[in-house]
C-alpha cells in the first residue's frame, strides 16, 4: 500500500483507465500514455508503480465509495491517492455435471478486464471456501483469467458456464486479508 499524490496539469490527464463495476474501490485497467500516472511511474521504484491490475482504494481520504473516487479523480486539481498491488489465488473447481451450480454470480461493466463476483450461494465455491480456509472467494472479488486466459469479460462469464473444469485465478487488494 501506498500513496502517491497527483497535482493536474494543464492538458495533462491523470492517465488511468478504470472498472469501477464493484462500487467500492477502483481497478485500473491500463496505464495510458502522457498521462500523469505515466510520468510518476518513470521516476518510481519498481515496488511502487502504477501498474494494470492494481486498485485505488482511496481518493483524498474516501473509500468504499467507487463513483465518489471516480468524481475527485475527474474534478480535483490534486488529489492523494491509495494505491494497493493485487493479491492473486488460484480456485480449481471440477462440475460434476454440466449444470452443477457454480454459486457464484458474476457482472462486468464496460470498463471491466475481469469478472467481479456480485452475489455468492450455495454451490462448488461455497464449498471451495469450507475446503480452503484462508483462500476464500468473497464477494467483490475479481476473476482475472478463466482456465489460464485473459480475454473480454464476456468471453470468461462464457467460458466459466460451460467449462466442466475450471482454473480460475481471483483478484483482490492486497491488504484485504485473504
């Protein structure tokens, strides 16, 4: 975790692509080029770069309020930014059957380069949880690759229902503890 304050410059955006599908905390997607972000990451240590993958956790001391980050990123001529590096597990779940229930739904917004997981119920993840004391799947989770790809959101939630085995690598702040 850390912070880096950002100080607008006059057509110089901060730079950042992000999903703010969760509603609680900001993944960014992509470093885009000239931005703010950019020119911070040139003189960074390599442990503290802005990287795709990472979340904003808080804007000038607001957190758990995804649009509210999104607004002071937009409007504020400078603003403080927490930023945490992805803690990373991989979930192996095998159906039983095509239609065994997975008990897990997932959403993606436009923005989104990954799955978030909205709603969990009975199903193979609530029992992957009991298995797996300390790699649970929690709600709000993002899952970044379905069976070692990344692709389009809407290729994963594909090949997440019709997959019979899936390997499923989730995606979370790092500080929140796993």
């Amino acid at each position: 975790e850390y912070l880096i304050e950002f100080v607008r410059q006059a057509d110089v955006a901060l730079g950042l692509s992000l999903d703010d599908y969760d509603r609680e905390r900001l993944h960014i997607t992509d470093i885009r080029a000239g931005g703010l972000a950019e020119q911070y990451n040139q003189s960074a240590p390599a442990n503290a770069k802005v990287m795709p993958g990472d979340y904003i956790v808080a804007v000038n001391g607001i957190s758990r309020d995804a649009l509210e980050m999104v607004r002071l990123l937009r409007d504020e001529a400078r603003v403080e930014v927490k930023i945490q590096k992805p803690k990373s597990w991989v979930v192996t779940l095998r159906k039983a059957v095509e239609k065994t229930p997975l008990g897990m739904r997932l959403g993606y917004g436009p923005a989104s380069k990954s799955l978030v997981v909205l709603d969990l119920a009975d199903g193979l993840v609530q029992r992957w949880n009991s298995d797996h004391p300390g790699s649970e799947v929690r709600l709000h989770d993002r899952v970044v690759t379905v069976n070692g790809r990344l692709g389009a959101p809407a290729d994963m939630l594909h090949a997440v229902r019709e997959s019979r085995e899936l390997v499923l690598q989730f995606s979370r702040p790092k500080t929140m503890a796993l």
